[in-house]
C-alpha cells in the first residue's frame, strides 16, 4: 500500500487535524482538494490484453480522455488520443492495416505507437502532410494481462510503483470482476471507507426489492447467503453504533482506518426516545471474531490483517483510487476506481488471496470465490446495495456536506491524502478541483529538473 518514507510530523499533523475537523461537523467538499475526473499523475488499468486484437482496436474512456488501444510494435498495446488529427474522425473506428499500426477509417490516414503519421493511404506518398500530423500518444505498459495508461503530463514512474503491492506478491492469487457503475469515482472512495456497513448491510431480510428497481433475483440472493453464511451471523450479535473512526497507520500515498469502541446489541437513542435496533432476541450465539474482526471485548482479531502489511484494518484508502477492506481473514477486497467521465467509473474489483499449495486446494479456493464471495459480496453486497444507493440521481455532490466522526477517514481523504498525491506534488495541484488547480504545467516542471531545481516541493496542509 505504497512506500514508507519514515516517521513524518506533517502526517501526525495530518490525522490529528482529521479527527479533530470530524468531531466539529466538517464541511470539506468532495472535490475541493480531489479532482472530479481523478488525479491524471498515474497509472491506471485500462483493458485486458486480450481484448485488443491484432486487426481491430479498443475503446476506452479514461479520466474524460477518449483513448484507442491497438496492437503496436512487438505486439505489445500502445495507445492514442481517439480522434485522428487530419479531421478529427474516431480512430477506434479504423483498423489496423498494417503491423504495428492504426489507420483512420475516413481518409487512411495510418499511425504509429508514438502517434506519428507514416502514411496517407489514399494522399500522395510524399505528402507534406504526413511528416507534420501527429496524434497524442499515452505511455502504456502490461502486467498479469492488463493494460495500464500512464495519464499524466509529465515523465511516467515506473509501473510497480503504482500497483497494489498484492498483485507484486508472488505468493498471491488474485480474481478481478471489471464493472462500469453509474456514478462519480470519489463516492465509491467515500463508500470504501466511511462505515455504512453497519446499517446498509446489516442482513434486512425482506421478500421484496430495497431499492427502486432492484432486481428481485438479488434480493433473493443476498437473502439466501446471509441467512445461510457459513458464520451464522444472522444469529449473532450485530453492530449497534460505532464510537467514531480512527486512522492507525499512514504512508504517503495511504491510510489505514479502523472503527473505534464499537458497541453491539441495542443503542438509546434521546432523540427519539427509544431502542435501536428494537428486535434482538434471536441473536443468542456469541459474535464471531472470525466475521467482524472484534472480539467481545473490542480487541482486534489477529487474523483480520492485511495481506500487504501483516497490520489489522478495517479501511483502506490508496492514491490515485483504491480502496481495500478485510472481509474474510483469507483474503482482501480491492477496488481500483477508474473514472471515465465525472457520471461514470469503471470499477476493477480483486478478490486476492494467498495461493494455495496443493491443486485441490485451489480448485476449492475457485469453488469459494465463484459460488460465495463474488455472488455474494462482489455482485450482491457492492453491487446492488452499494451502488443503488449512490448511483446517478441518487446522490448529490452539489449540495453542502455535513460530515462527523464516522467520516474522519473520508476527511482526511478529501483534505490530506489528496494534497500528498503526485499531481499536487509534481504540479502544485490537480485539475478538476475546486480550491487546489495546478500552479505549473508538466513542461514547466520537466524545466526546472533540468535545471536542478526542485520540481517535487512537499504541500503544506494547512
């Protein structure tokens, strides 16, 4: 989950004015300090390889750029600006006429991987033309069968620094569902580590549809694994409140949050005057550590702990857009949000998983995650609870936000965590954001490192 650069008093600084900021009923704006298409100084996984054939190119949206994927030299895929620079025609509508190459399906106009144009195939081979268009081309690279773009303005890092340490792990095995969901790529942040759960997923069996129109067979789904989980949990103790949210580990490019003195049962509520939940009285088996990674005393479960770092956590938030939750202790839950326009974001969902030793092991490892973990929390839990709640018309980012102690993760998200992200530190900001826009541009920046001059300057966070 990034790199530790050591002991830092401005990421003290940073947590502590966090919880404080939540305890007074923070008015951070969702895009004050984070961008609405996504910070562009990174890497993103775009595409299966294998989805790019050697004739035909790929389509992609990527943080509001239109993007066309072809299989350029030694066949690896490279990647132009979508609109060919003779007439602006798509060129993901084209196909590659020659290896190595894209060819703009209006005049045949034919570029390369850097986006050069080397031919006009119906103007004169020796067109002045030719020499002079050329389209803009993002650095692209592979890894595991996937396509990243490099978005940024400026020189891209290497791909490892950017790719959750899971997938590095030799040891790991991971399963990925690939999904467009209808909503702006911050809230799907927000959601990963603001502790809804405790009400949005607290097992309300109903025969009918939660949402308007929810499907009935997923809620006839999520009804058949809670009721017949493994762990019982529809018999155990439930959450009743939360004592607020704590960040108990940091780096610079993430956070750790974990649920403070959570109390299970019932809670009294003055404000009205009574009990909630009002019903408990089927839940007598005792809650399961296993399930909630707290034992009856608050103490933290040692087998929910990070896969990457070996520490125990709840939430997890890493630029540019990841987020990770301990659902099971075997394995952890990644979400990689990858913003395609500010009303839609392809969401990359791993399940990772230790390998198994034996061939059997990982035949029922296989039987596990497609019979239980991605219908049942993948599919179900984020899928149609999470995201029916906030998908497009259903929340609003225009309106003032009120958020208090459960949310000091999501502060310090929006306020902090967003201020250490590459953009702000290679650019002094990030487009798209309402108080934190750029103070240079990448040339600028490219510039001043050819001078010596410091071009990465740490932002203050005031």
């Amino acid at each position: 989950m990034g790199v530790e650069h050591g002991p830092s008093a401005q990421r003290v600084w940073d947590r502590d004015a966090a919880h404080e900021e939540a305890w007074g009923a923070s008015q951070i704006g969702p895009f004050d300090y984070v961008p609405r298409l996504g910070f562009r100084e990174y890497w993103y996984p775009v595409a299966w390889k294998k989805e790019v054939g050697p004739k035909r190119p790929r389509y992609v949206r990527v943080l509001g750029d239109d993007v066309v994927l072809f299989r350029g030299a030694n066949g690896q895929v490279a990647a132009l600006t979508d609109w060919c620079p003779h007439r602006n025609a798509r060129l993901s509508l084209g196909i590659s006429e020659f290896p190595g190459t894209i060819t703009c399906p209006y005049h045949g106009y034919t570029f390369d991987g850097t986006g050069q144009c080397v031919a006009g195939l119906i103007d004169s081979p020796t067109s002045p033309v030719i020499g002079k268009m050329r389209a803009k081309a993002y650095p692209t690279a592979e890894h595991q069968g996937i396509v990243y773009v490099w978005m940024g303005d400026t020189d891209p890092v290497p791909l490892e620094q950017d790719l959750p340490g899971e997938l590095l792990d030799s040891r790991n095995r991971r399963y990925v569902r690939v999904k467009d969901w209808e909503t702006n790529w911050t809230e799907p942040i927000a959601q990963g580590v603001d502790f809804h759960e405790g009400y949005l997923h607290r097992m309300q069996f109903s025969p009918r549809p939660m949402f308007p129109k929810e499907p009935l067979w997923a809620r006839s789904l999520m009804n058949f694994y809670r009721a017949f989980n493994k762990n019982l949990g529809f018999f155990r103790p439930k959450l009743a409140y939360y004592g607020g949210v704590e960040i108990v580990d940091e780096a610079e490019t993430y956070f750790v949050t974990k649920a403070k003195a959570p109390v299970f049962g019932q809670g009294f509520h003055p404000g009205v005057n009574a009990k909630w939940p009002d019903k408990v009285w089927w839940r007598k088996l005792p809650m399961s550590k296993r399930r909630t990674g707290i034992s009856s005393n608050n103490a933290t479960s040692a087998k929910a702990t990070s896969l990457l770092t070996g520490k125990p956590f709840d939430h997890s938030v890493e630029l540019p857009s990841k987020i990770r939750s301990v659902v099971m202790a075997e394995s952890v839950h990644l979400r990689w949000m990858v913003p395609a326009t500010a009303d839609r974001t392809r969401v990359w969902t791993y399940t990772i998983c230790r390998t198994p030793r034996t061939i059997l092991g990982r035949l029922w490892q296989d039987a596990w995650y497609y019979t239980w973990r991605k219908p049942s929390i993948v599919v179900a839990t984020n899928e149609q609870e999470d995201l029916a709640t906030f998908m497009a018309d259903r929340l609003r980012f225009d309106l003032p936000q009120k958020l208090g102690p459960l949310d000091a993760g999501l502060i310090y998200f929006r306020r902090h965590l967003a201020r250490r992200s590459r953009d702000f530190q290679r650019l002094g900001g990030a487009k798209g954001t309402d108080k934190g826009l750029p103070t240079r541009t990448g040339e600028q920046r490219r510039r001043m490192a050819a001078q010596g001059q410091a071009a990465e300057q740490p932002i203050a966070s005031g």
